[in-house]
C-alpha cells in the first residue's frame, strides 16, 4: 500500500484500466526566449533544443492552413510512435496525449484547437495534458479548455516551480508567484484537472524554505503535484554561472529522500504525487548523477517512508 496519493493507482482507478502518458513536442516557443517577456530562458533550461517549426524559411512560405494540416500530422505520427513503443507489452493500453516540451498554450486559439483535436481523434487517446507557463492562459483559451474538459479528460500542468517571489526573479522566471496562484484557482474554478509543477534546490531555497511552501501548496486548489531536484545541464545559464550554482542544492539522493519525507508529511492528503525526480540526458546532465532511475529513486523512497511509518 502506498503511503501518498500516488499517481499511477488514481488514474487507473479514474479510468478502470491502463494508461499511459505519450509525450509530444508539437513545434510551441516560449515568452521569455522570443523577448515577449524576457530572452534566454529560465536559468536551469537547456536552449539548444529550441526550434519552433514555424521559424524555418519553409515554414514561412506555407499558408496558415498548410502548416496548421502539417503541424496536427506531425503529432500524429508522434503519436503513433509512442503506441508502437508500448503496444508491444500491452496491447490493449489506453494514451494520454502529453503536450509536454515548453509553453504548449503560447500561439493563437485556433492552432491550439487543431493541435489538441487532432491528438483527441487519434485510436485510443482518451485524454490530453497541456504543460504551460501560468502566464500564458488567456480567458479565451482557458474558456475553450473548460468546453473540452466536459467532453474528455483533461489536465493543465502548470510549470509553477517555486513559490518564491525573490527566487522567480534569480532563475529569470518572468512571472510572479500570484500569476501561478491566479491561474490555479481561476482553472480549477472552470472544473479542470490543475497540476502544478515545482523545481527544488533552486538558488537561496533551503530545506527550510522549501517545506515553508507547503504550507501555500496546501491552500491551493491543486488536484496533481509534480515536483523534481533541481539539475545543472548543458546549454543553460546556470552552466555559465559558478556563482550561481553556489547558492542552489544539489541534493545527493539519500538527502532529497529525507526532503521528500517532510515534504509528503506536510502535504494535503488528497493531492495527487505524479512525480519526485526528473532524469535529463546523461550527455547532457552536468550535476547531481545519481545514476539512478527514476522508478528505482521511487522504490528507495517508498521503502524509507514504510520504514518512518512503523
């Protein structure tokens, strides 16, 4: 038995079967690289992998149509791809569509529509999941996802990260924590599944200040929780900043299972945990290699909770 509201154990009871997330890059930009909010990104994202489709010369003599036609084709065969994958050990999996590499609401509501629609009309998508930035859901989008959660199941990730006004500002963020706040209430209002997304070890977050943050995730109307330790990557700002990287924790795994420990005591029962850890690219990865996965972090933390537990 687990000993948190585990992820894996409520989707399947919400559905009565197997499903599985199916990851999708489908071409999105984001505010703070384009200069519509800032340039460069968060500090801890790597850019090298930032190519929007609608940036190539192709892309720019194509009518909106045509891209439109070859951006929801694309998802498609991702799609695909993905059932391939896990088709071949459980053939009758169902799939989430995962919208999943940066702000996955930042472009006009009609691309959106077909982006998400064409994904929904895929053979055994039962439902979608949208990962943005808190400040990129306009009124209009967000009527039109309350619309589409009625027909189908829906959650909006919202890649918060800390709930610390100083700390947004260091990591470049470009959004406050009452931007996060708004939009977790103002999307849980409307009846959709509100994920929030948080980062720890960040600069000057302490454990101290990290189960301060509790306290305000307990007071939001959030239904999924995903959190991860903070990685230094290639490509990134903070690979540049010696000085920077001082000022955040790099946990060791024995210390972020202690964290997560607290973390889970202090937290709301009813929340939903999807996610303790992230695993960046070995390639890529500067700090910490923990050389382990996730799935085995997860078997090491659960057996220190059953252990706190007696």
């Amino acid at each position: 038995m687990k000993l948190y509201n585990d992820y894996g154990n409520w989707i399947r009871n919400k559905f009565g079967y197997r499903v599985q997330k199916i990851s999708i890059d489908a071409g999105f930009s984001c505010p703070n690289r384009d200069g519509s909010i800032g340039k460069g990104g968060c500090i801890y994202c790597n850019n090298a992998s930032f190519s929007p489709s609608y940036c190539s010369d192709t892309a720019n003599r194509q009518s909106q149509e045509e891209m439109l036609y070859l951006e929801a084709d694309n998802i498609r065969r991702q799609l695909r791809r993905g059932k391939q994958f896990f088709d071949r050990k459980y053939p009758d999996m169902k799939y989430i569509a995962y919208f999943q590499s940066f702000t996955n609401t930042y472009g006009p509501i009609a691309r959106l529509k077909a982006l998400y629609e064409a994904a929904l009309n895929e053979k055994d998508v039962v439902g979608i999941s949208i990962a943005t930035r808190p400040d990129c859901v306009s009124d209009e989008t967000l009527d039109y996802l309350e619309t589409l959660s009625k027909k189908t199941f829906l959650t909006m990730e919202y890649g918060v990260e800390s709930l610390n006004d100083k700390t947004l500002q260091i990591i470049n963020r470009g959004h406050d924590s009452s931007c996060s706040i708004n939009i977790i209430r103002n999307t849980h209002a409307r009846g959709i599944t509100t994920c929030a997304h948080l980062i720890l070890g960040l600069p000057d977050e302490d454990e101290e200040e990290i189960l301060s943050q509790v306290d305000i995730v307990n007071s939001l109307p959030i239904d999924i929780l995903k959190l991860h330790q903070l990685q230094i990557t290639r490509g990134t700002l903070l690979e540049k900043d010696v000085n920077l990287q001082k000022r955040c924790t790099l946990f060791s795994p024995e210390e972020y299972i202690q964290l997560i420990g607290k973390y889970i005591k202090k937290l709301r029962p009813e929340i939903v945990l999807e996610r303790f850890t992230s695993q960046s690219p070995s390639d890529l990865l500067i700090a910490p290699r923990w050389g382990l996965k996730n799935y085995e972090f997860t078997n090491l933390l659960e057996k220190h909770l059953s252990q706190q537990a007696l």
